[in-house]
C-alpha cells in the first residue's frame, strides 16, 4: 500500500459511566496525532450495562462477527453496580478476549512526573507485565458438588497448554529483547503448583535459549509483590499467568501513580483478530457526568493501539505529550475534557 492509502478501522465500544466520557478524549488525541495521509474510521457499538438494562443483551453474536472485521477496538469501561457480578465479565469483556484470542494482556507501569506514588522516594518504576490472557483459572473449568450442603466441594481448575505458554513466553522474549534493558522476569509459584509451574519454567528457560542477549530472572509470586514495592526498578518485563497477572498489575498500578494512568491491551499478536485496547479503571459511577474522570489512562491506552497497529512514531508522540503534560499539571484541577484538549494540543503540535 502507499503512504496515501492508509487507514485505521477502529471499532469503539464507550460503554458505561464515565467510559463514553474517556474515550471521546482518546479518539480526540487520536485525531490529532495520526499524519494527514492516514483515515481514520470508526463505528461505535452500544454495548455494556446500559444495554443490558434495556435489552438483555450482553454480546449477540451478529455484533461480535462485526467486531471482527476492525483493525483494533478501543473500551472505555463496562458494568454499574444494577448489574449482577460476572454477567458482563463473562458476557462481554471474557467472551470477546476468547473470541478473539487475546492471549496476551499489555499493563505498562511508569512513574509519570507529579503522580501520587505511595512509595517514598519515587523509585524508577518502568516496566511492563505481560499477562496471559486465555489460559489458567479463568477459562471456567471446574465445578461444584454437593451444593449448599456442609460438603460442598467447589474446583476451580487452572487450565495451562504447552501451546500456550509457549506463545505468551515467546511473546514476552520479543518485548523484552525489543527494550533498551532487556530483562524478563517469569512470576510463578512453581514451588507449590508443581506441575503447571514446571511447565512455565521449563518453557521460559528452552525459549530463553533463543534470546541469549535477555537476562532472566524467576520469582515466585509472592516475592515478587514484595519486591513491586520494596525495589520496583529492577523490573523490566514480567511474564506471568492469568491470576498471578491479574493481581500484581494492580499492585502494579497502585505503586505508579493510580488508576487514572493505567492503560492496557487485550492483544493477539498474531493479529488473527482485532486486538482491544483500555483503560484499567472500571465506569466510576460516582464520578460519571461530573467532569472529573482523569482520560489519561484511555489516552495511552490509545498508544498501545497505535504501537500494535504499527505506528510507533505516533505512539511516542503520546507518551511524551502525557509525560509533559503532567509535569506542568502539579496541583491544577483540570477536567476530563481540559486535559484532553491539552493531549491534543501537544500531539498535533
Ligand atoms: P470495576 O468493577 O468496573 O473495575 P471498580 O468499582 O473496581 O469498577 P472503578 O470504577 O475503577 O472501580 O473506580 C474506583 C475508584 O477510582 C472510584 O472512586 C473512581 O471514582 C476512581 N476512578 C476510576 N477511574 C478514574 C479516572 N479515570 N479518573 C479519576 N478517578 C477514577
Ligand atoms: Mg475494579
């Protein structure tokens, strides 16, 4: 194609609460950072609590083939409290990361000037989690026998493939490699979960073989959410699985600045499927309509995108724009709509 032709089909799902306020922010800046030659499409899907409310609807099918046909899709956030747990969990966000194979979930974790770090000192904190996104407790193996009863037994089996180990710790390699530090730390807990943590062991050191310029490093989980707060800096990508990641990219995003930074990428490399870009944060119901959601997170949440889809000048346009932006930010209430004026200022400037 030549450099005239060029287009991103961008599917966007706003959602709930604040969600549709955060993401009008990122498609601004997204707007304003993509060169003159370079379409940009999207077409909005009205998905989330608000439809479920209306309709019953979590994800019909027909809308989850559309999705498909995009080249990235970017979620604000899903659910309000009237929702019972797990209905859209499962419904909505799950099923579209299975659908489309999301095996790899992105939660960068940088300390951004003038964000409130509960650690002292404002360690150095700049490294990525690679999480694996369609493996472990969360595929929905298990079950519950005698229910309700003193006997109840409930198993919640942890599902790990050598396939897709395998894929995630490549991936992981790759991104490692990729950064000027070039360290990857697998978190496991293969002392005790003996037979899956064997698996990602011995997966992380055979493919290790074939990056012989990454340093590694094991830590059990435990550890390592000692050493997220004690001694961040030593991190540059982690790998982990499905729970493990769940819990510390949390951990993570407390000690770098909050969750009004936290951006992150439901990806498959291989690009088989659209790959679905957000913010960390939830709808924030007690905020929604007030103007005080920070759209930070959505807005780097829209560099992933940009970098997955290959527009990596522009994704750092972005992160320079956030990384200034808040410099001068110190003590200013701004509104969700100043600071994206602002992003987009700096982006196009
Ligand atoms: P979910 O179950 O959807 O993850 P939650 O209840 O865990 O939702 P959030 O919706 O993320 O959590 O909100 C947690 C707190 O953080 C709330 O007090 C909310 O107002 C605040 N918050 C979340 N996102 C933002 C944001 N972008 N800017 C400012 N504050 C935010
Ligand atoms: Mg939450």
């Amino acid at each position: 194609a030549s450099r005239t032709d060029r287009t991103i089909d961008l599917a966007v799902i706003p959602g709930d609460g604040i969600g549709p306020e955060v993401v009008a922010q990122g498609l601004k800046v997204l707007t304003a950072v993509l060169p003159q030659d370079v379409k940009l499409e999207t077409r909005e899907y009205d998905l989330g609590a608000k439809r479920w409310h209306a309709t019953g609807e979590t994800l019909p099918d027909a809308e989850l083939e559309d999705l498909k046909g995009h080249d990235a899709i970017l979620l604000g956030a899903i659910g309000d409290p009237g929702v019972p747990s797990g209905v859209l969990e499962r419904g909505l966000l799950l099923k579209l990361r299975f659908a489309f194979d999301h095996f790899v979930n992105l939660r960068p974790s940088k300390l951004y000037p003038n964000t409130a770090s509960p650690l002292a000192g404002r360690p150095d904190i700049d490294f990525v989690v690679v999480r694996e996104g369609t493996e472990g407790p969360y595929v929905g193996n298990g079950g519950t026998i005698r229910k309700g009863t003193p006997q109840e037994v409930a198993n919640e089996v942890s599902v790990n493939t050598a396939f897709g180990v395998e894929r995630v710790v490549r991936d992981a390699y790759a991104r490692a490699q990729a950064r000027p530090r070039k360290k990857l730390t697998l978190v496991h807990k293969n002392n005790v979960l003996v037979h899956a943590g064997h698996l990602w062991k011995d997966t992380f050191d055979r493919v290790g073989r074939e990056y012989p310029d990454v340093t590694t490093d094991y830590l059990h989980v435990d550890a390592a959410t000692i050493f997220l707060v004690t001694d961040p800096a030593r991190f540059d990508v982690i790998v982990t699985d499905n729970l493990f990641g769940d819990i510390i990219t949390d951990l993570a995003a407390a000690v770098s600045g909050g969750i009004g930074l936290a951006a992150s990428g439901n990806i498959n490399p291989t690009r088989a499927f659209p790959s679905m870009f957000e913010p960390v944060h939830g709808s924030a119901p007690d905020i929604a309509g007030t103007g005080k959601a920070d759209p930070t997170a959505t807005v780097l949440s829209v560099a992933l995108l940009l970098r997955h889809l290959g527009y990596e000048a522009e994704a750092a346009r972005i992160d320079e724009a956030v990384t200034a932006d808040l410099a001068e930010r110190e003590g200013t209430t701004r509104t969700t709509d100043e600071i994206g004026d602002a992003l987009a200022a700096r982006v196009a400037g």
